[in-house]
C-alpha cells in the first residue's frame, strides 16, 4: 500500500503520518515513512534549494521541476523499491501538493503539471490520499521561503485540496484535523483498517 497525506502547511500532516507509521509498525506491517520535499540525501539537497530564503529570484517553473526533481529521485530511490519489497510506504506530501500549491495556488497549467508529474514518477500513483482538512494560517510560522505567503494563497491552495478531493472520491479520505488529535488519528485508522483486514484475508 502506498499512502501519502496532504493538507495546507500546520494542517498535522506530520504528526498524523508518524502516528499511523508507528501505528502500522505495532501491527508488525513492513512500513517506511518519508516525506517530501526530501526523503534521500539528494532529495534533501534539493530541499534546501527550495525552502532557502534567500533564493527570491527562483521562478515558478524553476521551483515546480526542482519539487519534481525531488520526487523523482525519492520515488526511483525509495518508494518503488520498497513496494516491491512489499513494504507499505507513508509518504508526508506527494502528487496532489504539487496540482495544489503549484497549478491552483499559482496558476501554473494543470495539463503541464500532470504531465511532469507522471514522467517524475513513472506514473506512481497512491492507493490512499488523506486530505487532512484544517485551514489554521494563524499557526503556521512563517520560517522558510515556502511558507512566506498571504491569507488568499493559502486560500486557493486549501480550496484546490477540495476540488482535488472531489474529482477523485475513490483514492481520497478527508480527515477533519481542526477537532482533537487522536479522534482524527482513529478517523484515520479506520479507513487503514478496512485495508489491513482486506490483507489479512488475503492471506
Ligand atoms: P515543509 O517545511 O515540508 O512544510 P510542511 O510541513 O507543511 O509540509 O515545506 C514544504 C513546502 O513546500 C510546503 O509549503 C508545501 C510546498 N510544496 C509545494 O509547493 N509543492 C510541492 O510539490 C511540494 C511537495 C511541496
């Protein structure tokens, strides 16, 4: 199973991709957790690149094909492998980031964007989405180049999350994060569950 969750910036999509890896590891599943932008040394590098404040003049397209190039490398590095290996793979970030904060936070094409999107990953796609649903800019701290935007960006990034989720019923759970942690954690648990049990009688 491939898993990723996405969610504006403060919507708990760190907290709540640990929880159900430590979660999954305590039901003895072969899983990793890696996140994105990042999740290889060079992956990393590039995150770097992207999050430095410093780099103000990096353009629009500059700054979607070095997320792409990121993606890239963690998906031929670590995602594909490990699938192969049957492990299950929780990823903090992943495609629908890129049509979110990219395509509907910036403007930049959609078809463009789905098209780099497959050639960086090989068409890999997540069997589970969680939308973690929480539009709180007022805790998010304004620390790296990223995170410098204004209330109507994150606006359209959290509207496009919605339409995302929308148009693909099948692969997304939306997540409410705004009521207490762990009742969205065992949210998330029971869809997890509908599929560890399918697993077991797999078996
Ligand atoms: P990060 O510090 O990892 O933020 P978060 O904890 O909210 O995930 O920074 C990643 C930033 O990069 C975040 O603001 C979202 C943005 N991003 C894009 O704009 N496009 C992308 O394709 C990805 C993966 C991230």
């Amino acid at each position: 199973m491939f898993i990723t969750f996405e969610g504006i910036d403060g919507s708990g999509k760190s907290v709540h991709s640990k929880l159900l890896f430590n979660y999954l590891k305590k039901k003895h599943v072969k899983v990793i957790l890696v996140r994105e932008p990042g999740g290889t040394k060079i992956a990393e590098q590039i995150r770097n690149i992207l999050l430095d404040k410093k780099n103000k003049e990096i353009f629009d397209m500059t700054e979607v094909l070095l997320f792409l190039a990121a993606r890239s490398q963690l998906v031929h590095e670590k995602i594909k492998p490990a699938l192969k290996k049957k492990y299950w793979v929780v990823c903090d970030r992943y495609v629908d980031s890129t049509i979110a904060y990219q395509v509907y936070g910036k403007g930049l094409k959609f078809n463009d964007i789905k098209k780099i999107n497959n050639i960086a990953t090989n068409n890999l796609m997540p069997d589970i989405t969680f939308f973690l649903d929480a539009f709180n800019i007022k805790y998010i701290n304004f620390q790296d180049r990223i995170e410098i935007r204004n209330y109507n960006s994150y606006k359209k990034i959290y509207d496009g999350y919605k339409k995302i989720a929308r148009e693909n019923p099948k692969r997304f759970f939306t997540i409410d994060t705004k009521c207490k942690r762990y009742v969205a954690h065992e949210n998330i648990l029971k869809v997890i569950d509908i599929f560890l049990k399918n697993k077991q009688n797999k078996k």
